[in-house]
C-alpha cells in the first residue's frame, strides 16, 4: 500500500481530510447534513478498533508520539470546527437571507 502524507510539503497545512472524505462511512454519515448517535457511535467503534490495531505494536516512545499527534489533531480539528461556526455565524449576521412571505 502507498504511504499517504500526513501534511503538505509546501503549506504545511494537515491533508488527512482528504483521506476522510474517500471514507465511505463519513460520505454516507455526511450524506443527509445529520450526523445521529448511531451514525456517531459506528465511527467511535472504528476509531477504537484503529487504536487497538496500532497501540499493541507500540513501545512507550512511539506510543508518546501518536499520543500527542492525536491530541494535537483532535485539537486542530475541534478548533478549525469552531472557526468555521464562526465564520457562518458572522456571515449570517452580516448577510442576512432575504425574508419570505
């Protein structure tokens, strides 16, 4: 299997986005714009069985590593989210859908 890149070499910007949108299981969760408790404990079932495949094969050092990256990502992730939220919110206040009768 192809290494895939974790971030781009010029930007410096993490591209595992990319990767998720190929994940079949996101597209369909995405499908509707609702993500619900089913939808959402599947993908914490695979997120643990990923961790259980990898942290066996870990010493304590590499597993210190993939720990902060996780953090770090979970991280980035929750505030890229907020900063998007934002982003809409400030927009929608600032350009507001014209009103319907």
């Amino acid at each position: 299997m192809k290494r895939v890149d974790w971030f781009d070499e010029q930007t410096h910007v993490p591209v595992i986005d990319e990767q998720v949108q190929k994940l079949s299981t996101f597209v369909d969760a995405m499908a509707d714009g609702v993500i619900d408790r089913v939808e959402l404990e599947k993908q914490q079932s695979s997120v643990i069985e990923a961790m259980k495949a990898v942290e066996a094969d870990l010493n304590d050092e590499q597993h210190a590593k993939i720990t902060r990256l996780l953090v770090e990502l979970s991280a980035y992730n929750i505030m890229r989210l907020l900063h998007e939220l934002q982003l809409t919110r400030r927009e929608q206040a600032f350009n507001p859908a014209p009103a319907t009768r």
